[in-house]
C-alpha cells in the first residue's frame, strides 16, 4: 500500500499510457475500416441506359399552324360559339337562306334571299335589289329576272329589255271599187275603174286584172261576179261583186265591194327607243323590218298597236315591247 502511495503518480502515468496506446490502436483500426462500412451507405450505381430521341414533330406541326392558320373545316353558318343570324320577317324569324327581303320594283314578284347569298350580295341593303353590282347597265332585280350574273358585267339580260315603244303612226290607203266594164265571163278582159280615197286628188284608174295602182305597190288581183240582197227592197238582188287586192311590199291582202266598203291598206311607222346607260339610240321602223341592236341582238317587226309592238329574234320567239314606265 505504501509502495502504491508513494508511486500512485508513476502508476496513473502507466495507466493513461496504456488507456492512449489502446484508444489509438481502436482509432487506427475504426479508421482502416472506415471506408468498408462508407460502401454500406452509398447506392449502387446504376448502369446508364440509351434514351430514345425525342419526338419534336407535334411541336413542329403546331408551328406551321400558328405561321398559317387554318379555315374551319365544315361550313358553319356563324361564328362556332354564336347562334346563326336569323331575319325577323313579318311571319316571324328566318333563317337567311329562306324568305324574300325584297320584291321585284315593277313586278311585285319576291326575290328569294338565296339567290342573293349565292352571288355575295348585301341582303340587309334596302336598295340592294335596284343597284347595279357589276356597272353593266342592268339592276340586280333586272338579272335575277333574267337569271344572269348580276356580279358579271359581260353576262346580262337581253337588250331588248331596254327596248320601249314610243308609238306609231299610221297611213291609210282605202281603195274603192267604182265600176266595171266588159264580158263578166271573161274576168281577164274587164276595165275596172278604182279610186285612191286617201290621196290628195281622191285619183282614179282604170285597171285589168293583174296590173299595178299608179304610184302604188298594190295590185289588183281578181274579179268576183256577186249579188246580195238589197235591205231596202224585200226578195231584191243587187250587184254585190268584188275586187282583190294585194300590196306588194307588204304581202297584205284586202277586198273591195263595189260601190260600198274600200280596200283598206294601212301604212304603219313604230318607233322604239332604246334607253341603256352605255347606248341610247332611236329606231323608225315598219312591220316586216328587221333591226339589230348591240352587237348580235336582231329582231324583226310582227306588229304593233296603239299600246305597244311585237317582235321576234332569229329564233321566231316573240318580244313584246311596251312604253317606258315613269318612274
């Protein structure tokens, strides 16, 4: 005890040497085995695998939409999400397509709506139906009635829808079966006297059949032996007979009762008027005359009367021509 008393210093000296030789061996030791027990606490590394490229060609295709915009497509008849336009029309709404806005200015005749649509026309313009889209000289209501292009200057109606009559003026020639002389038997041989009740002089001449009225195309054609009965005297038989007669200009044919109802010739003259925004021209014509206006449009006189004229094209279809309306 004494001997530990008097070296405990030495003592506790070896002790701590030996406790630090100890903890220096465990430190070496831990140390050494260090990166062994790290390894326990790292992931396994994975084998890298080859990704496949990636597929840009959605992005590229939404590109060239977006530097070109595409149209719808099906036919919508309004913007996607907005309801179809509809016209209120005294029967109640409507779609566009259906229904007449506008009626015919002259006629009265409704103009249905689609075929404004189908030529990109303003349907909503109240004058639409009056305008000329295309400047040719022809409103739309004038194209639709004619069912040409209203947007086409080189496709519109007929010129001669722009044909007015002005009038006529008429000339009469009556011829009258005055008398007769020579063998009834022998028509070919018989001098008949005729008067020109409508000229100057009230002039006569004395014809054979198959010659010529002085200073007339009218020729006397045949004679026709007749008796009738005489109004005034009951059972009574008086000279009824009669003379043909034919103009040579006009192919015109009229009889003459001796004594009683002339031969009437009538000489008619027509204007028309063609009243066109790119032509305006006056015509004097006769029946039987042909004429032409623009550059291919020929027709021919049939008739006329008090009120208007008929014509016909090469084809033989008849026009009627009537006066200008006033606006």
């Amino acid at each position: 005890m004494n001997f530990i008393k008097t070296n405990a210093h030495w003592l506790l000296l070896t002790t701590t040497a030996i406790g630090s030789v100890a903890a220096t061996a465990f430190l070496m030791k831990a140390v050494g085995e260090l990166p062994k027990n790290l390894e326990k606490f790292q992931p396994k590394q994975v084998s890298a695998k080859k990704m496949p490229p990636i597929d840009l060609s959605g992005i590229d295709a939404a590109e060239k939409l977006i530097a070109a915009p595409g149209q719808w497509e099906n036919a919508h008849p309004s913007l996607l999400f907005v309801s179809e336009p509809y016209l209120l029309e005294a029967d109640g709404p409507k779609r566009p397509k259906e229904g007449s806005l506008h009626k015919h200015s002259k006629t009265g005749d409704p103009i249905p709506n689609s075929w404004f649509l189908q030529y990109k026309l303003a349907l909503r313009t109240s004058k639409i139906a009056v305008e000329d889209t295309d400047g040719d000289g022809f409103t739309n209501e004038e194209e639709w009635a004619a069912s040409t292009d209203p947007t086409d200057a080189s496709a519109h109606p007929p010129l001669v829808t722009k044909l007015y009559f002005v009038g006529q003026k008429e000339t009469h020639n009556r011829i009258s079966f005055l008398q007769y002389l020579g063998d009834t038997a022998k028509p070919e041989s018989l001098k008949i006297t005729v008067r020109r009740d409508d000229s100057p002089k009230k002039s006569q001449a004395d014809l054979k059949i198959g010659e010529i009225i002085p200073e007339t195309e009218i020729k006397l054609v045949s004679f026709t032996l007749r008796q009738k009965s005489d109004s005034g005297v009951t059972g009574s038989k008086v000279d009824g007979s009669l003379v043909n007669f034919i103009d040579g200009k006009s192919g015109e044919k009229s009889d003459a009762e001796i004594k009683g109802k002339p031969a009437d010739f009538v000489d008619k003259t027509v204007s028309l008027r063609l009243n066109y925004p790119k032509e305006t021209k006056d015509f004097t014509l006769k029946p039987g005359q042909t004429f032409t206006i623009g550059a291919s449009e020929t027709y021919k006189i049939v008739d006329s009367s008090a009120t208007g004229a008929t014509l016909k094209n090469t084809e033989d279809k008849e026009f009627q021509v009537r006066p200008a309306q006033s606006e």
